[in-house]
C-alpha cells in the first residue's frame, strides 16, 4: 500500500482513513495469508484483498466506530470468498431454440369438468339439484335434507342415486374409467373422443 500523506492523516475528514490505516497495517499479512488459502490462487487472493481494502475505506468514519476492526475484516474477506466463488461456478450457455413451456397437466378427476358441465344438466331434476348443490356448491347433505324437507337418511340415498347416474352418463358419453380404487383414472375428453 502506499504511504499516505501525513496532512491527510491529521484532517478530521480523513479520520476515517486514519482508522482504516492503523487496522490495515496491523493486520493485512493475516488477511492475505487467509485470503491465499482459501482463494484459487495467489493473484486471485491479491485481488480479493485489494477489494477488502476499498470496502474499509468506503466504511470512513464507521469503521472507527467498529469494536472489532479485526472480525469486521475478516468478515468481509470471507464474503468476498464467497462470491468470487459464485462467481467461478460453470455456467452453460442456453441455446435459443428451449422448447415451449408446458401446458400444466391436470389430475384426471379435475379434467372433468367440461363433461361434467355437459352432462349434468341431462340428469333429472332431483338428481341435478342435488348434486349441483351437494357436490359442486358445497352445501352439506344434511343442510340439503332441510331445505328438501327430506330426513338425513332420505338426502343421503337420494345423492348416492344421482352420484350413479352422474357415473353411468360420464362412462358412457365421456369414456371414464377407474383404477382397482374407483378413483378416475382417465378418460377419453368432453366429446368422447
């Protein structure tokens, strides 16, 4: 480092520098020798204490203040590791020709719901009513029953009935099918193609 001179020393303005100069000199060797072992070389190491140096000036009067001008310093050495090791890490070039990005695919059951759509309103009444309300509005079978003046038994055998006919008109006009669990596992789209 070179000298610096002494009326800039002695200036309030550069007290900063002053500070920076006495921690610089006490312990730049260290530093280094920190630097040189953990860096890819001995120029690299030079270079990331040269930036540890600008980042202790640019503290100024801050870096007086600091309790510990020693951690503060080695401190910002190993951040500077770091990213210079960021830095380093291979990176290929992607080609300009990526492929479109995918349309999300949807879980079969959750694909339904153009056929679904399409052939509830060819249910009867009581077998739609129930189960736009039940299944697709959200309103509990019990909630159904009281509005109906049905008993709970009564609403719950009345939905399983619609649920079947709603399942015979999917596989028939939409091509569904089910795994060994009785959960859709696919099917052919809303126009049974």
């Amino acid at each position: 480092m070179p000298e610096p001179e002494t009326s800039r020393m002695d200036s309030g303005v550069d007290s900063g520098f002053a500070c920076v100069l006495r921690a610089w000199q006490a312990h730049e060797a260290e530093l280094l020798g920190f630097l040189a072992h953990h860096a890819s070389d001995a120029d690299a190491a030079q270079d990331l204490l040269q930036e540890v140096f600008v980042k202790a000036l640019r503290q100024g009067e801050g870096f007086c203040a600091l309790d510990n001008p020693r951690a503060w310093l080695f401190q910002v050495a190993r951040n500077a590791l770091v990213d210079a090791g960021r830095l380093r890490r291979p990176s290929a070039e992607l080609s300009g020709e990526l492929p479109a990005p995918q349309a999300e695919e949807r879980a079969p059951v959750e694909a339904l719901d153009a056929c679904i759509a399409r052939n509830l309103p060819l249910l009867g009444e009581q077998d739609r009513d129930i189960v736009q309300r039940c299944d697709l509005d959200g309103l509990t079978v019990r909630a159904y029953a009281e509005s109906a003046g049905l008993s709970l038994p009564a609403a719950k055998a009345r939905l399983l009935r619609a649920r079947k006919r709603l399942r015979d008109a999917l596989v028939e006009r939409c091509g569904v099918r089910f795994d060994p669990d009785g959960s859709v596992c696919c099917h052919a789209g809303p126009d049974g193609a």
